[in-house]
C-alpha cells in the first residue's frame, strides 16, 4: 500500500489499528483481542468495530467455502504446509489427493 502515514498503519486511516485486530483475531491471546476491539470501538465507533469484525469473518467463510467446494490448494502452499498437515492428518481426508489438494 501506498500512503504518507507511519509504514506500520498499512498507509490508511486507523491501519495500525486495524492490523493490531486481524493479528488479534489470528493469535490466542483473549486479552489482547478485547484490547484491540474496546481501542477500535473507543476511537473509531462501535459500527466500525463490527465491519472490522464482519471483515475478518468473512475471510475466514471464504476460505471454507474454497475448501469444501473443493478449489485446489496451490503448489506452493502444499509444500510450505505439507509437515503440519501430515502432523494433523489432513491429508487422510478422503478429498485431498496426493498432493494435499482438494479432489
């Protein structure tokens, strides 16, 4: 992204952020989830704290909706991923083929 802001908020309004909530929602730490939701609610509105929220949501119904439509997982992914998802037994799954892909 392109901006004039500090590089760290992404370039946009708030990114900083809003970039402290997306790692919140992908990390584990309950605490610094409710930090990061009361900080957007305080400074930017309980209505933006639930698209940021709706946003994150999303990402994560798409990507459901690849897997169980069986959209193929790319090469590249296959490899950087291929010890966990064996770990895990993923690759068990009747759909994947050879190659950790959806069938």
């Amino acid at each position: 992204m392109v901006g004039d802001g500090d590089p760290r908020d992404g370039g946009i309004e708030n990114g900083a952020r809003l970039i402290r909530f997306a790692t919140a929602v992908l990390g584990d730490d309950a605490g610094e989830l409710k930090a990061a939701r009361e900080d957007i609610a305080a400074v930017m509105g309980g209505a933006a704290l639930t698209d940021t929220a709706a946003v994150a949501a999303l990402f994560n119904a798409i990507d459901r909706v690849a897997d169980a439509t069986g959209i193929p997982l790319e090469d590249v992914k296959a490899e950087a991923t291929a010890d966990f998802r064996a770990d895990i037994g993923i690759d068990a799954f009747a759909a994947a083929d050879e190659k950790g892909h959806a069938a």
